[in-house]
C-alpha cells in the first residue's frame, strides 16, 4: 500500500534527522577536551507478511512456501546514541595542573550535592579554598588540597600527588585513583565534560593509574578530542543523501496515489 511507503519514508527522514543531528553535535565538539564522539544507532521496524496470493484463503495460505510470500517492513526507528571511548591525542600544555589519561579510566569528581560524577577533561585547577578542581568547581577526588606554601606540585604517572614548599621540604598529598566501567557505554553524559552512573554502565571500580588494566596519567599534557574531522564529513555527506532519496521516496508514492486518483477520469 502508497501509505506504506509513506510511513516508512518518513521514518527514514526522521532517522537521518537524528543521524545528521548527531553529527553536528560531533563536529561542533571537535575542539572540546577529551570529548567522545557520539554514533547513531538504528533498527528496522515489524514487519507485514503478504502473500503472493491475495485470493487465497488462511488454510491454503498456511500451506504456502516461504518462497511465495513477501515481508514489507515498515522502516526504521532510532535505538540509541552510543559513546565511542577511543583514545584521544594528548597534547603538551606545560601546565602542572593539566593532566592527560593514557588509557581507560575517568577522574572522579565530586559535585556540590555530594554525588559523584566522572570526567576524561583533565584541565584542573585551584579554588579559593586551595582544593584541585575542575573549571565548574567540581572537587577532584580524593579531596587534595593545597596550602599557602606549595611551591609546585608533581603528579606522577600513577597518581601520587607530591608538593614541593617554599621551604625547600615537599610532601605528599595523596594519590589521584581513577574509574572505570564495565561497559562505559552505558554512562549519562551530563554535559561540562561529565558522565553519570548508570545501571547500564555498571558501578564504578576504582584503583590507582597504571594498574590492573587502568591508564597511566601524564602530568603537563590534555587529552583531545576523538572526533575524526574527515570521518565525519563522510558521514554527513551520506546521512544528507539518505534524508535526499527518503524525500524523493514521498515524491514518488504523492505522484502514484495522483495517477491512481486520475484513473476515473
């Protein structure tokens, strides 16, 4: 039937709707720290079995082959939009607080409610309290804070935290542990750089950088973007065309229900 097609044409232009939405969202990113890249995920709708035989009646049409009938779907309907947790690119900053993930893992922030939220963007800095946080104000996890004679501070590859004074002594403050997810893919992106906990993604294991499968951090480097530039230019020039050949398809099936209307004539 015309309006069939239709509806599966329109589902098709919402779809590529979605997927070019998506897109965008990728490239407008293409600069933000640590941002992960967001894929469309879509499925194919139920679909109507007809037989080849319209004339037949149910107890013959039970007894047809496969081979005699035919499945019409009826589109396709977005499922999901899922994270894609490639490393990025770190590059150098020379700044003591910026601090780049080589491998899995995620900081742990703390935020003004008392809940936890997690983040790849290890641009860090002080607050007014002396405490190591994040441009929101986010309180970094465990809680280091710096006092009045910290000189510098020295951020191993597994975390520990070392401050030198301006006595010429230097002490330890603590050591930076990271998260990971069974299956990050799951996290709530909550925007500011930040991931939630889901059921989907599991509780967070924590545990210091560089063991049992965690990333190593590096001191003076920030993670960029995964956002493939070229990549995603493809893929809007194929989503784009898609939208193009579902709204020809509406065309087509306006100008067959016009010839239909015209046969009595």
């Amino acid at each position: 039937m015309p309006t069939r097609a239709l509806r599966s044409a329109a589902s098709g232009l919402l779809a590529q709707q979605i997927n070019i939405e998506t897109i965008s969202n990728n490239i407008a990113n293409v600069n933000t720290t640590a941002f992960k890249k967001n894929k469309a995920e879509f499925q194919d709708l139920m679909y109507q079995e007809v037989s080849l035989n319209p004339i037949s009646s149910d107890s013959i049409t039970n007894k047809e082959s496969s081979s005699q009938r035919i499945q019409v779907g009826n589109g396709v309907q977005p499922s999901s939009t899922a994270k894609v947790f490639k490393q990025g690119d770190l590059s150098a900053t020379q700044n003591e607080l910026d601090i780049g993930i080589q491998g899995e893992g995620f900081f742990q922030v703390k935020k003004p409610d008392g809940t936890f939220a997690y983040t790849r963007d290890g641009s860090f800095k002080v607050n007014a309290d002396g405490e190591i946080c994040t441009s929101n104000g986010y309180t970094l996890e465990p809680g280091l804070k710096l006092d009045e004679n910290a000189l510098s501070v020295s951020i191993s590859k597994d975390g520990t935290v070392e401050v030198k004074e301006t006595n010429g002594g230097s002490l330890t403050l603590g050591t930076i542990e990271l998260a990971r997810f069974i299956n990050p893919g799951g996290l709530e992106a909550l925007g500011d750089n930040l991931y939630g906990e889901t059921k989907a993604s599991g509780a967070p294991i924590l545990s210091a950088a560089g063991k049992d499968g965690f990333g190593e951090l590096n001191q003076g480097f920030l993670e960029a973007s995964n956002v493939d530039i070229v990549e995603e230019m493809i893929s809007m020039i194929t989503a784009q065309r898609a939208y193009e050949i579902n709204s020809k398809t509406v065309k087509t099936v306006e100008d067959m229900l016009t010839m239909a209307n015209n046969l009595k004539r």
